[in-house]
C-alpha cells in the first residue's frame, strides 16, 4: 500500500487514526502493529512471513547476546544475526546482479554459466534489513537495552509510516518512545503531524508526479532524436522528481509517527542550497547517511586512519555502497563512486579554499554535479547515460519537445521551493511547519486550513489519475 | 477539548467523511459524464490474497467508488482546465477559440488515417451491391454522409495540429461513389461549403456530432431527397428555431465528459430547433431502415423520423436494432432480414469518417437473401 493511494487516504489511514485515538493507551502499539501489518501484508502478502521469522530469530538472538557475558559467545551470536539478514539481503536484492556478473566473465571465458534465481524483492526489505542491523548493533555496543518484548520489536521493525522508504531509524533513536512516549504526546504533535504529512503528500502527488511524467517522456524517447534542450529538461526534472518524491514519502512518514506520538530523525534538509557535495550528503537521505558512517565508515576506520589515501578509499566505498545499497545495478554504483570521487576531490581542495568561492557559486555548481549524477541514477544502463550527459553537452538548442503549460509551472514552482530556504521568510515558514514544538492557535489553524486544502487537492488528483472518459457516453 | 483539539477532531472528521459517505450515503453527489467503467467489488479467496489480485481488485473498488469521487474528479477537473487548460476526456484535442475535437476527426480531415484504395474500391462495391438490392425490389435507397467536425470547422484546429492536409479516405470515397453511381447525399461537403448561409451554427464548439439544428436541417433534406428521387410522399419537416445563448446537451456533448464544477459556457449563438409538421392528408407513412453509425441518435432524438414515417428500425451499426418507440430490440438474421424485405425505404447513414463501418454485417444479409 503507498501513502498517494485512495486505499491508504480515504480507507485506512481515517480507520486507523479512529481507532488509535479512541483507544486506552495500553492497546495503541497493539493497534499499530496489527495495522502495520495489515499495511505492509496489503502489498506483499507472502513476504510478511519472512519479516515475522526474520524478525523473530532476530529478537531472540539479542536477547540471548544481551543476556550473556561471554565475549565469544555474544560475537557469534552478533555474526549470526548479522548474517542472516544480510545474507536475505543478498539472496533476495542482489543474487541475480552477481549471478549476471559472473555469468558475463564465465561467457566471455567459454564456461557455462548460472541459472538466474526465481526471487521477487520485498517491499522495503533495505530499509528494515538496516534497521534490524541497528537494533543488533546497539544492544552488542551496549548503546541501549534490546526491547523486552517481541512484539515492541515487531513493533519497531513494521511501523508502517517508514517501513517501505524510511527514514531509517537506528534503534537507539526510537527504543524509548515505543513505551515512553503518551506523556509527551500532546495536541500540537497531532496537528503538526497531519499538516507534515499533507505537505509530504503534495510533493508526491502535485508535484512529483507531474514533472516526473516528463522526466519518464525524456528518458524514455530516443536519445538521438533529444537536444541539448530536450536533455537538461529531462536531467532537471528528474531532479526535481527524486527530491520531491522522496522527500514528500519523508515528510509523510515523518508526520504520520508524529500523529501517532513519535518524532523519527529528519531524513532531508534542503539539499539542493548545499554549497558542496560534502554539505549535500549532510542533507539529503540524512538517515542513510548517518547509517553508512556510523555502521560502516566509522568501522573501517573512519577519518582515524593512518593515511589520507586509505581514508579517501573508505569515503569511496562508503559512497559506493550506498550507491548499491540503492539497487542492484552498476549506475548505481556508478553513481555512488561519482559522488565519492567529488567528496575526495572537496577534501583535496580543503575546506578553507574552497570557502573563497562566492556562496551562490559554490551553491550553483554544487547544484551542477548533483544533477549529473542522477543521470546516472535515472538510465538503466551505463552507457545510456554517458550518451544522455554527451546531448546534454552537445550544445544543440534548437529544436524542442513541447512543454506542456502544467509541467512549465510546476517545474518553475519546485524550483523555487528547492531553493526557497535561501531567504528567511521561506526558513520561517519552514521552521514552524517542519520543527516547531507548539504553535499559536490561529498560526495552527492557517497550516491547518493550508494542510487541509492539500489533502483534498492531492485526493482530487489521485481520484482522477484513472477517470479519462469516452465522450460516447449517450451512445 | 481546547481549541486545538476541537481543530484536530474537525480536520480527522473531515478526512474521514468520504469514508464515512461510502459506507452511509448522506450526500448523494451528482453522477460524471462520458463514457466510463466502473470497477466492481473483489470477492475474497486466500489464493487471491496471496497473489495480491484481491488486494488490486479492491484498491480499484474502492478508488471508484469512495465517497465524493465525482466531486473529488470534477474539482481536479475544475483546476486542470482553469490553470493549465487541460481537458480530462479521452483523445479530446483542444483547437483554437474553445472549440473542441476528438483527435480522429482532425486526423480524418488532414488525411492522417486514410484507406487504401483498395479497401475504398472493396467497401464503395460493397455499398453499391446493398444500393442495388433495394433498388431492384423497387425500394428507396439512400447513403447519407453525415460531417466530420474537422471539415467543417477547419480554422479552429490548434496550431501544433495543423500539418499539411493530405487527400482523404472521404474524399476518395466521392470519387468511387460517382464512378460506380452510389445515390448519396454529402452533408459533410455541403455543410462545409455553405455554413456561412445559416445563421446558427451546423456544428458546434463543444460537441462533435452535427449541431441539433444541424441535424434537422440535414433530415429535412434527406425526405426531400427521397420525396424528389423517388416520388415519395413523405411528410415534410418545418425547421424552425428557438435562439439561444447556451448550448442544450446534444451540443456540449464532449464538453459535459470534461466534468467541469462549471460548465464552460460559450459566446456562440445556437439554435434549438423548433420542429412542426404541416397536415398532409396525402402523405404515406413509409417503413424504413436506417443503418447508422452515432450521426443519426440526435435525428432519432428529435423524433423526425418517428412523425414523419411509419414504423421504422434504427440499425446502430448493424449491431443494436432500435424501433420507433425508443425500445432495442434482438439484432436476430430473421428478423432482420424480414424487416429487409418489409421496408420502402433504406438509409445508410455514417460521418466522412467511417463511411466504410457500416456496411460489415448488413452485407452479410443481402448475401443471405442473394
């Protein structure tokens, strides 16, 4: 089930938040659970068994490595968990891509090759995977006690506002809201959540959705048959897209917990006004971030390590495995080394000289190289996308695709809100509708309305996506 | 419960109030036009479940039937068309001054999608060969073509669409017409030519079909057409006309599918047809077939024929048999084929556009009856 849906909008999400809400406090994880699972189950009925037994196996094992004082034992019991879900990661995300490698250079030797598996890849099994490994990980470094029952655990793994596309919350982040978190729960965070969530959903559905359709007409044509023109439409749209989706699923989940009482980690900051490519991945797809360094470069020695050489090569293949942590694919890797070798290259120049450049350069080129790579990001292959950056580059401006009026104007409005924090008025806004604790009740009461008038925009836009009537109809 | 909380209780119970429609309509909401189908309710299985066919039948259930769909659908509707001037019905081009096409008919006009002609010669036979049964039992016969919107309102085609016209399958069709004497009558051409000489639009901005003035005046014609061709004695029809600064349903047809909150109006004068027979005591009242494609609903809606034949069938094309009294009837070979024999007069009836769709069936039965 995804959130721009009249299944989720009009059906369950009115249910769920009656029936929440009616509730004795003591039922309400009970609830969300049975709804989380019937969200996730909605959409991948068979897979729901594999996160019950993985989740089971998991919890269990912490429990036992918590309990136990043996060094040896507790790392066994830390490799095993660790194993079994990376190891379900791998089967199910990506066996065939490194069946399909293999297969490439046992041809190319004249060797047989493998028989691709038969695998269907469960709904947001990257980001629970990340998350599990979270909860093992915390309670091995004694960051924080596992959850004395299995189904805070279920809890915590399922809870369907960032079970399918985050943020991703490390354990330690949320372990004591899912018991703790009535007492602070106050009117403010309903009201403040429901307007993050209407603000998420018209990213999605006004504004993703709509330059997204150009972005798919671009990228899909006949690159031969593009200009320049045509190109960088489709590289910016596609921009646009991926930060707005994205970041509009975020705000969703993130204003969907907060209803329910919980505050999950920021997950997008305005990544687009970052002035390097540094500053950039401290803003977007923060909590991927944050996992990476903490659960992967800080282990492989982080910035401690004896050589600059070793530590660009960790900045690399961090920024590598994030690409593939993405999909199963060499563009996504491409992609993550193109950002890994440009946060080397930032690290080479230093901070200080680069601080000499103006802000609205630094800002503009950094906004430059971000929409490069997700050409990358965007084609199905490699070669596709060198072809696509070489249009974009072959300075043919004159011929074009028609526009039509409503990408022109949504494409210009995202623009502006990508780049709108620039100026104070715009951070204010952001501020109080983002972070703010408490607000006034008539400032509430104007987001609301707003909210409000998005809500049924974005159900007005869902509900009509399928109508496109004949005109036959008297005859 | 402060203020906040009575905010928050109101927005959920808003946001659950289509819900709450679904299950207990108390807002009945106004039903959508065009053309459209609506899914119906999944039926649970564990087997459907699993393979997530229950799940998929049930999110378009609920997708088309939740409370204030046609609301919801005509206010996006509403806001495409006001800000980004975008028109939610099916291959429905928007031309120049508001003035409204389905995509095939500019296509037909310049060309785009014409027969070969080899399919012209094969299917203009195959007319001649219905022609010359009727005639040779002493039977009327005429081919009515009735307009394309395109040719008739050609300036209104939208810039990006107005390539280089190219010959036609219509106009291919004239010429095999006169070359192997097919009786018709060429609405399309003589509407295009003479729209200037009437006062009221033929066809109009917003429908697609000839306008209902447009329709009675080419019914008029066409009795007498078959009064003056084949000395009938059909009654005649009077076209009058009733001024009006708004279209009636027949001529926003494509504009009704866009489901607009507000209805587009329209700077267009338009008439309403204000039809009167004269008595005529030595009128006949013939039987007649009419085999048509969707030109002859708005004639048939205006209920000419009905006043002015006798009983008469309505062969929608050559798959719905339709009588004098509004009732479909079984589209049977023996029926059919005995209503052949009974009639006095028989009209094919098609736009430039599909001259050759209304032939298919129809020479099945004169086959049977050769």
């Amino acid at each position: 089930m995804v959130f721009s849906s009249i299944t989720f909008l009009i059906f369950f999400l009115p249910v769920l938040l009656f029936v929440y809400y009616l509730a004795d406090n003591r039922y309400k994880n009970i609830i969300l659970l049975v709804f989380s699972a019937a969200f996730y189950a909605w959409g991948a009925p068979k897979f729901i068994f594999v996160i019950l037994l993985t989740t089971f196996v998991d919890f269990h094992f912490v429990k036992w490595l918590y309990d136990t004082n043996n060094p040896k034992i507790r790392k066994l019991l830390f490799l095993a968990s660790l194993s079994i879900n990376l190891g379900l990661l791998f089967y199910f995300k990506y066996c065939n891509f490194f069946i399909e490698n293999a297969n490439r250079i046992l041809t190319e030797a004249g060797v047989g090759t493998f028989p691709l598996l038969n695998v269907v890849l469960p709904i947001g099994i990257s980001f629970y995977t990340f998350e599990s490994i979270t909860y093992m990980v915390d309670v091995y470094r004694r960051v924080h006690a596992p959850l004395r029952k299995f189904w805070e655990y279920q809890l915590y793994i399922i809870f369907f506002p960032k079970l399918i596309a985050g943020p991703i919350v490390r354990y330690h982040e949320i372990a004591d809201q899912i018991n703790g978190r009535f007492s602070n729960h106050r009117i403010d965070d309903k009201l403040l959540g429901l307007n993050r969530f209407c603000i998420g959903l018209a990213k999605k559905v006004l504004i993703a959705n709509v330059v997204g359709k150009e972005a798919d007409a671009i990228f899909q044509s006949d690159i031969h048959l593009l200009s320049s023109w045509d190109a960088w439409i489709g590289a910016l749209a596609y921009t646009m897209q991926i930060y707005f989706d994205f970041s509009g699923y975020s705000d969703m989940a993130i204003g969907l917990a907060r209803m329910f009482g919980f505050r999950l980690p920021e997950n997008f900051n305005n990544p687009y006004i970052s002035k390097s490519i540094t500053e950039f991945w401290r803003r977007w797809h923060i909590t991927l971030g944050s996992w990476m360094k903490n659960y992967l470069y800080i282990p492989l020695g982080g910035n401690k390590v004896k050589s600059n050489a070793r530590l660009y090569f960790n900045l690399v293949m961090v920024f590598a495995f994030s690409g593939l942590w993405h999909g199963a694919h060499w563009v996504f890797i491409i992609w993550g080394l193109y950002h890994g070798l440009w946060m080397v290259l930032e690290r080479l120049i230093g901070e200080e000289r680069l601080q000499k450049i103006p802000a609205m350069l630094r800002i503009a080129f950094s906004f430059f190289v971000v929409v490069i790579g997700w050409v990358f990001f965007r084609v199905e292959y490699l070669s596709k996308g060198i072809a696509f950056i070489q249009k974009m580059f072959s300075f043919d401006f004159n011929t074009h695709q028609p526009l039509e009026k409503q990408f022109v104007i949504v494409f210009i409005a995202a623009l502006l809100f990508s780049f709108s924090t620039l100026f104070s008025p715009f951070r204010k806004i952001e501020k109080d509708m983002y972070y703010a604790s408490a607000l006034t009740f008539s400032k509430m009461l104007l987001y609301s309305f707003a909210a409000l008038i998005l809500f049924i925009l974005c159900v007005s836009s869902i509900a009509s996506s399928d109508f496109n009537p004949f005109i036959y109809f008297r005859f | 419960m402060n203020k906040k909380q009575i905010l928050f209780f109101f927005i959920v119970l808003l946001i659950g109030f289509p819900l709450l429609n679904f299950f207990v309509p108390i807002i009945k909401s106004a039903g959508l036009n065009g053309s459209f189908s609506i899914a119906p309710d999944a039926t649970f299985s564990w087997n459907k479940w699993f393979e997530g066919t229950f799940q998929d039948e049930k999110n378009k259930y609920w997708r088309d039937n939740f409370g204030f769909r046609s609301d919801f659908i005509r206010l996006n509707n509403q806001i495409q068309y006001t800000l980004f001037g975008n028109t939610n019905a099916k291959d429905v081009v928007a031309g120049k001054e508001e003035c409204f096409y389905e995509k095939n008919y500019i296509d037909s006009y310049l060309g785009k999608n014409c027969l070969p002609d080899s399919v012209i010669d094969f299917e203009t036979r195959r007319i001649k060969k219905v022609q010359d049964y009727f005639l040779n039992q002493g039977k009327s016969f005429v081919y009515v073509i009735a307009t394309g919107k395109a040719w008739v309102l050609p300036e209104f085609i939208p810039v990006e669409m107005d390539t280089i016209k190219q010959i036609s399958s219509y106009e291919k069709f004239l010429r095999k017409f006169d070359e192997y004497g097919v009786k018709y009558i060429d609405f399309n051409g003589y509407f295009a030519r003479h729209k200037k000489e009437f006062n009221y639009p033929l066809v109009t901005k917003h429908g697609t079909h000839w306008s209902s003035y447009g329709a009675a005046i080419a019914m008029d014609s066409t009795i007498k057409y078959l009064n003056s061709q084949y000395g009938l004695k059909i009654n005649p029809v009077n076209v009058g006309c009733n001024p009006s600064d708004v279209y009636n349903e027949h001529d926003r047809e494509v504009t009704m599918a866009f489901n607009l909150i507000f209805p587009l109006k329209t700077k267009e004068k338009t008439c309403h047809p204000d039809l009167s027979y004269d008595s005529c005591a030595d009128c006949v009242k013939y039987r007649a077939i009419i085999s048509a494609d969707s030109y002859f609903w708005e004639p048939y809606g205006l209920r000419i024929f009905q006043n002015t034949l006798g009983p008469f069938e309505f062969w929608y094309y050559n798959y719905e048999s339709w009588d004098n009294n509004n009732e479909k009837k079984p589209f049977e070979k023996p029926k059919l084929l005995n209503s052949m024999n009974q009639t006095d007069i028989f009209i094919m009836m098609a736009s430039e556009m599909h001259i050759e769709c209304v032939t298919g069936k129809l020479i099945e039965l004169v086959d049977a009856e050769q």
